[in-house]
C-alpha cells in the first residue's frame, strides 16, 4: 500500500495502535452543484437517494450526544475494488440528521484493507478533513439530509489495485451534537456487507454505543443482505496518471499552459498546482513543458 504523510500529529483517541491524522484548514462550504474535485469515479452509490431506491441505513458519528446524553461513537465502513493504484482525492456520503447542521469537527476518512471479506481492525490511513462542501438533499426521509462531499489533502491517500473499506464519519463533538445517519440499501447485487461497530473503546470516551460492539459486525436492524451506503469515491490513477493535462483531453498542450497561467500565484488547490507547494509558479511551468504532447497510455 502506497501513502504519503504530510504534516502530521497522532490520533489520540486509538487506544492501542498509532495512526495518523492530517488537517486541513479550509472552510466549510456549501454548493448545489457536484464537481468539486477534478478526478476520475472509482465508485459511486449517491444515485440510490436520488432514484429513491434507498432501504435503510447506518448509524455514523463520533461525539453524538442529541438523544442519549452520551459521547456515543458509532461508525458504519463498505467496501469497493480498485482495478490499479489510485490517488484518492475526494469522498462524499449521504447522511440524515435531527438538526440539519454540518458536522462541527469535520468528516473523519479512515481506509481499512480487507481481512477475508471483512475490514481490518484497525485502519490503514485516517484523516479528519475540515474542507467540506454540504449540498442539502430534498426531504429525503423527512427530516434534514445532506450530501457531504469531503476533500482530502493532495497526495495524503494513495491506494494500490484490491479489496478496501471505508468510513466516512461525521465528528460532532459538541454539547448535544448532532446524530448523523449514512444512507445505505439492501435492494440489488452488491458486494460484502456492511459493518458497524460502536467505538467506544476504539476512541477513547469510555461511553457505549448503540451497538454495543467494539468490533466490526453486522448492525442490529440491517437485513444481513448485501447492504451499501450511499458514497462516492473520486481519485486519479496512480503511475499513469498525466496531472499536467489540465483540461483532461488526453494532451498536454495550449488549452493547459493557459489553464496553468490562469491559475499562476498561491492558490493550493487548483490541479495547476503540479508539484504541490501551494503556488502556481516557474516550477510547475516547468513540469508542464516537461510532458508536453500525448500522455501515457
């Protein structure tokens, strides 16, 4: 498995395994439109909620305390195939709430590697990310939803060809926080089932949660069908990949240095930002004219 490691501090709240952890610092947003973040979709259920093809669902939160009282944590994960090594550069999930408000700490992304079917213990990457675009959904189930699309830091996930499982929590951890819900279905031909667990020791409050698990099962109340959540996943391929080809035609060319000049200056999150110093400058102009003309594969 292939990961870089930006700045990075430790997840205190795992109690006997390290891993880490990267900020960002980006507001919240919210957009009515998708198309965030230029990549390819690796995966995508979001289309159950929008056909209305959605059965159930799945608890999903860290720091909860709206019905309970209690910093419960509870995390649902599913799984999907890489065919090659893929940078990772965006997540989205569908979610019901009580209150209808973002998440106050933002979305925790953790990957799992596959164990037979069932995701590993503990997870492979985490990253708690603050840069959220919120897409409110149409009463969708009758009280608030929203879809959150969550983007990861450049170069924080790479991932190589197989089975992995995912997580896509929101962290709420204020006083009466807000319950988060993942959309999820049992109807079709799908891949492994979905697993929960409640977390409690996993993240340290020492309060149970719902499920009163702290490993992996199938969640009380879900059909042990088949169930998926309602995700995307977005990334670029990995080794292959061609990111000086800004327009995505298959051709470093014109379109691209213009593209390139458009975005010159600080500004870290535009694809013209080739070599990830936060700034579109003479180093990037360099590495485009480096790979100018058709790209591999």
């Amino acid at each position: 498995m292939k990961k870089s490691q930006p700045q990075s501090i430790q997840f205190e709240r795992v109690s006997n395994h390290t891993k880490f952890i990267f900020f960002t610092v980006a507001a919240v947003t919210s957009a009515t439109v998708t198309g965030i973040v230029k990549g390819d979709v690796l995966y995508d259920t979001t289309s159950m909620i929008d056909k209305g093809t959605w059965d159930t669902g799945a608890q999903t939160f860290i720091g909860n305390s709206a019905f309970s009282g209690h910093l419960n944590d509870v995390q649902a994960t599913d799984d999907f195939e890489l065919d090659s090594s893929y940078e990772i550069e965006n997540v989205t999930g569908d979610f019901g709430t009580i209150f209808g408000t973002p998440p106050a700490h933002g979305v925790l992304v953790e990957l799992f590697e596959d164990s037979n079917g069932t995701p590993n213990e503990s997870p492979a990457i985490a990253i708690l990310s603050s840069d959220i675009t919120v897409i409110p959904l149409d009463d969708v189930v009758g009280f608030p939803s929203f879809r959150l699309i969550v983007n990861l830091p450049k170069g924080a996930v790479s991932l190589d060809a197989g089975t992995w499982w995912i997580s896509i929590t929101p962290v709420d951890e204020t006083e009466n926080g807000d319950f988060f819900g993942q959309f999820g279905s049992t109807s079709g031909d799908f891949g492994n089932n979905t697993y929960s667990r409640n977390g409690g020791e996993d993240h340290g409050n020492g309060y149970p949660g719902p499920y009163s698990v702290n490993d992996w099962t199938l969640p009380p109340g879900v059909p042990h069908d088949p169930m998926d959540l309602a995700m995307k996943i977005e990334g670029t391929l990995v080794g292959e990949a061609c990111p000086a080809d800004l327009d995505g035609d298959g051709f470093v060319g014109t379109s691209d240095l213009l593209e390139l000049f458009a975005a010159w200056g600080p500004n870290p999150e535009s694809p013209a930002d080739l070599d990830g110093d936060g700034s579109v400058s003479t180093s990037d102009l360099l590495e485009l004219f480096a790979n100018w003309g058709a790209c591999p594969g």
